[in-house]
C-alpha cells in the first residue's frame, strides 16, 4: 500500500535550487540596475561621444582663432586682416562706404 504521507514543502530537494536561483537573482541584479549596469554604460558612452563632438567645434574654433593671431603678428601681418580690425575697433571707412543702421 502507498503511503499518503505529506512531505514538506521546503525539502531538501526543493532548497537548494531556490537557494541557487536566489543567490543567481542577487548576484545579477547589479548588470541591470547597479553603478557599473549595461544601461549605465550606453549612456556613459553617449555622453562620451557628446562631449568628444563639443571638443572638436572647440578646437577647431581654437585653430581659427591661432591662425587669426598669427596673421596679425608684427613679423608677418596680413594687411586685409589689419584693415578689417581697424574698421571695426576705430570705425575707420571709406567714402564710398555706405552704412546702414537697424535696431537691436
């Protein structure tokens, strides 16, 4: 005859892999959501490749402006440089110039 004997709930049979899956969920749950996350990291390397755009309009504004100050050294002065910064720091102009005002 079969015996109708209950057996526990939390056997040892039934222990060790919720243990196993408990410990896999704990240890796991830093890829999703932790500091060092797959997400994390996606939005780390977009901010990288926002900031490395940023810092190329930068150096490339820098290089402009390196060549603008070279052109105006005493040793080798651009003289169409000269006059266009003389015209707008001193309001030079010529007589033909024709000037035409608008408001802000």
């Amino acid at each position: 005859m079969v015996s109708c004997a209950r057996t526990p709930f939390f056997s040892r049979r039934t222990a060790a892999p919720l243990i196993g899956f408990a410990l896999a969920l704990y240890f796991s749950w830093p890829l999703v959501q932790g500091e060092r996350s797959y997400p994390r990291l996606v939005a780390l390397e977009y901010k990288i490749a926002s900031v490395d755009r940023k810092l190329d309009v930068v150096r490339t504004e820098r290089e402009a402006l390196e060549h603008k100050v070279i052109r105006l050294r005493p040793d080798s002065i651009d003289p169409d440089l000269l006059e266009e910064r003389a015209r707008v720091l001193l309001g030079y102009q010529y007589p033909q110039d024709r000037v035409v005002l608008s408001d802000p």
